[in-house]
C-alpha cells in the first residue's frame, strides 16, 4: 500500500446518495458563482445579487407543495450522522460522550461541509463546520485537509521525526486520524497524492523549526495550521499541476471560498479557532434545570466593530471609505476572513498570470476575470483565526457549531434552549408569547394545544441536530414548528430555496459531566 494511502487510510469511497451532495468534480462548469443561480438572501459575494424580482417572496408565487410527515422526516434525516464515543471497561474516561450532526441543502450542490475525527497520535476530538461561497470546491479542500495540517501540527518534534523516517523508508505508517464520516461526507481521490505531498513538506519544516523534545502548544498549533494550509490552496494553484484536472481543481479551490470553525476538545480544554462567520455556542445548564448560552466564537464581519477596524488599519486612509462598502469587504464579500479567495490576496498581476496559464474553461466563467474594485493593495483578506479558549466545567453540557445558515434563523438562546430541552428530556415551560400579534381565542388554544403535542413528539428525532434543523426551518413566528411551513420550505425547486434560505450545518457535542468533575477534582488535589 502506497505511503500517503498508509497515512491517510481510512477515508471512505465517495458515496453519491443525493443530488444536492453530489461532489464539486460533477458541477466544473460552476466554478465561482453559477451565472444563473439566484442568490440568498445574504449571498456572501454581492455580485451574486442578480436574483428574480421580490415577488418571488410572495408565497402565492411559489410553486411548491404540501409533503406528509414521512416525507418531511426523509427529507431531514438525509445527512444525519451519529457518533458515541467507546466506553472501557463499561465507563466512558472521555470528556466528550458523542456528536450528532446533520446537513441541509439550499444550494444545488451544498456548499457547506462538516468533518469529525479523533486525533490518534496525541489526543482530542477534532469537529469542523466550513461554510463555501463562490462554489463548494474550498469548503470541500477544507473538510479533507484542514484536520491533518492541525494533527500534525500537533506532534511532538520526536513524533514527526518517526513520521518522516517511515516515509523515506517507505515503511507503514499508523493513521494520524480516525474520522467519523457520514457516507455522503466526499473524499478526493484523485487529489490525495497533491494533499500528501504538500502535508508532508509542512511536516519536514517543523522539524527544522522544532527541537527534540519540544512538544507545541494547542494554540499555536491551531493557529499555524490554518494559515499554513491556506497558504499551500495559494501556492498550489499558482503553480499548477500536470494533470489536467489536477490543474483545474487546484484552481477551482483557490478562486472560491470556505469559512471555518473549530472544535479541539482534549479533557477538559476547549479550544475554539474560527474565521469567518460560522459559530460555535456553549450550551450551559442553570441551577434551576434552564439552559443559557456562551458564545465561544465572534463572526468575522461588518457588525463586528473590531474586525471593521482590524482591515481599515491594515490599509492606507485613502481606501477608509472604499475597502468596506455596503457591509462587505470591498462592497463584495461578507465574511472578512477566510480560506481561499485569492481574488481578495493576490496581485492583479499574480491573477492575470496565473489565469492565462489556467484551463480553457477559467475563461468561461466571468467570476474568475472579475477584479475588485478599488483593489490597490492587498491583500484584504486572511484566514488566520481568532482563537478561543474555555476551560469545560460539569454544567458545561453540550456545544453547537453551526454555519451561519443556521444563526440567520435562530437566535442563539433559542438554539440552546432546543437543544437543552431535547437532550434533557425537560421542557421549560415559558409563557406563551406571541409578539407583538394579535390572536384569537381560538388562535391561543391552537397554539396551546401544538405546545402539548411538541412536548410528546419531540422524541420523533433520534438525532439533536436534525432537531434543531426541523426548528430552524419550520418555527413560525410564534417559536413552534409549524409543519405546513416546514413543507414548503422543504419543497421549493432548487432554483428558490436559496432565496429563502441559506445551507445549514450542525454540530452538536455531548459532554460528559461527570467525567468533567472529575478531572477538575485531579485538578485541585
């Protein structure tokens, strides 16, 4: 078996199950933005914003129909996977019991991913949500990469010498990872030799920048491998490969986008690296049986104050008022950071160059020659993450990343008000509210009534995630799932649903508390 098979083994076949899956390779003629996709209705690149008039928002315009239950559950339980840690000895000695996760298309193919895996050669989870924009190419490199560059990243200097001294020997190589994957979640093929290469040259330079002995932090480590990785999608792409489709892809992932958040979860440290606008949100359980939220990340974008003024100083005065327009970097982009986007990174003269060596079929997409406007000294853009660090304590429940899709819908609290609810098994009955409407007496009993038949029904979802999908879809404006709703929005033709919605993807992570006490007891004695 050859090394990189050795080292990277364990990567499932690409399973095509579902159309809206199906991997980037069967859709090259989207590379960048599709010329005629509608857009959402926060598309991350404005330039996608040529979408139908807002008549299309009327619901007496949409041509969509009313699914049964079954249909509706079908639909949802698509892409939900499940993962529960092994117990030893009849006890689980981890600070994490599982994850369950789940992913719901809006664009034709979903531009979001997910990966899941525990490290093997040190220890700790890795959980990953990567939101793509302009194509799902990035986001796919992302899913498959990014866990390794932070495995290595990880390994002590006398471990990575062993790792090298196997390769030149060509002897066989333990598995840096064990991934937990739904069969949907695509593996490149074709690329895996490329991704080898370029993971093993990272790999021999921190050797030469690492002394024996020395073992890295978990968050240098995290915040290396996110830039170094989004440096090889660069360099990889300016110089090409013989392999024609090689070539192409290598392209394909360096002119489209991903944002990235991450989960590294080692007993009771959290470490949280994201950049871009996805979210990870801690789901705390109060003295009194209620749940409240802990953001552990912050979005990368306009309404954030500080990243508004991290990219005005890192640019000349002159360009204060242009490099963000409209809330986007550029008046083009809404994430300020992340993976990709050379457009936003590389000179005009790098693009140019690297374009007119490029495939024929680069220059039938208008995407790839669109330059920025006022783009006079890059780069605006950077996939360093902001990295944060939390200590788990037993009231530490559970944790949710989701890509932004999901945020869009519901607030936070109500995210884990949903989760804690299902998972516990406990509903906090609020009063009921209903806004600023007026309602019926009858209304008011309907209302009454659909509380009490959720409370029942809750359990018709075996997996938290797909829960919380089924909420973020189908709540009307009263906070409950009204299936007629969740209908349509589950029926609309591809061409309509990104209008009404973006992709969504979850995660969510089931601490053990027990485990969590008594690791902080170790702690303290």
């Amino acid at each position: 078996m050859p090394v990189a098979s050795q080292l990277l083994r364990g990567l499932p076949r690409a399973k095509v199950l579902a159309s809206s899956l199906l991997p980037c390779q069967q859709h090259q003629s989207q590379f960048g933005p599709a010329a005629h996709r509608p857009a959402s209705r926060h598309p991350s690149y404005a330039w996608q914003r040529h979408q139908p008039s807002r008549s299309y928002r009327k619901t007496s315009a949409i041509h969509s129909y009313i699914l049964t239950p079954p249909q509706v559950n079908s639909i949802l339980k698509a892409n939900e996977y499940s993962f529960k840690v092994p117990e030893f000895d009849g006890k689980n000695v981890s600070s994490v019991m599982g994850f369950e996760s789940n992913q719901l298309p809006a664009n034709a193919p979903i531009e979001d991913r997910r990966s899941a895996a525990t490290c093997l050669q040190t220890r700790g989870m890795l959980l990953g949500v990567f939101d793509g924009h302009a194509g799902c190419a990035c986001a796919q490199a992302l899913s498959e990469r990014l866990f390794y560059y932070i495995a290595v990243s990880l390994l002590p200097h006398d471990t990575l010498c062993e790792l090298e001294a196997a390769v030149e020997a060509g002897r066989a190589l333990s598995p840096i990872l064990q991934w937990h994957k739904h069969p949907n979640d695509y593996f490149s093929r074709e690329a895996q030799m490329l991704y080898f290469n370029s993971l093993r040259t990272y790999w021999q330079e921190l050797i030469d920048l690492t002394s024996p002995g020395e073992v890295p932090e978990t968050r240098e480590a995290l915040l290396n491998a996110f830039k170094r990785l989004d440096n090889d999608i660069s360099l990889e792409a300016q110089v090409g490969d013989p392999n024609a489709f090689l070539h192409y892809w290598v392209l394909r992932v360096a002119f489209s986008g991903a944002t990235a958040c991450v989960a590294h979860i080692d007993g009771p440290d959290l470490f949280i690296a994201n950049a871009g606008d996805a979210r990870a949100v801690l789901g705390v359980q109060e003295e009194d049986g209620s749940f409240s939220a802990h953001t552990l990340s912050n979005d990368h974008n306009a309404q954030n104050e500080e990243e508004v003024a991290r990219i005005r100083g890192e640019h000349p005065t002159s360009e204060r008022k242009t490099v963000i327009r409209q809330d986007r970097l550029l008046g083009l982009l809404m994430p300020f950071r992340a993976f990709g986007d050379v457009k936003f990174k590389w000179s005009i003269e790098l693009q140019k160059r690297v374009l007119e060596s490029g495939p024929d079929q680069l220059h039938e997409n208008e995407h790839t020659k669109f330059i920025p406007p006022n783009y006079h000294t890059p780069p605006y853009l950077t996939a360093e993450p902001e990295i944060t660090y939390h200590k788990l304590r037993p009231q530490d429940r559970f944790l949710v990343i989701g890509s932004d899709g999901l945020w869009e819908t519901l607030h936070r609290q109500e995210v884990v008000r949903i989760v804690g609810e299902y998972l516990t098994g406990v509903h906090q009955r609020q009063p009921l509210t209903v806004g600023g409407y007026r309602v019926t007496l009858g209304q008011m009993q309907g209302l009454l009534e659909e509380r009490k038949a959720r409370v029942s029904s809750a359990f018709e979802d075996q997996n938290s995630a797909t829960h919380l999908m089924r909420h973020a879809v189908g709540n009307n404006e009263f906070g409950t799932v009204d299936h007629e709703r969740l209908s349509k929005m589950l029926s609309l033709p591809e061409e309509l649903a990104r209008m009404y919605r973006d992709d969504i993807t979850i995660i969510v992570t089931q601490f053990n508390p027990h485990m969590i006490g008594a690791q902080m007891q170790e702690g303290q004695s």
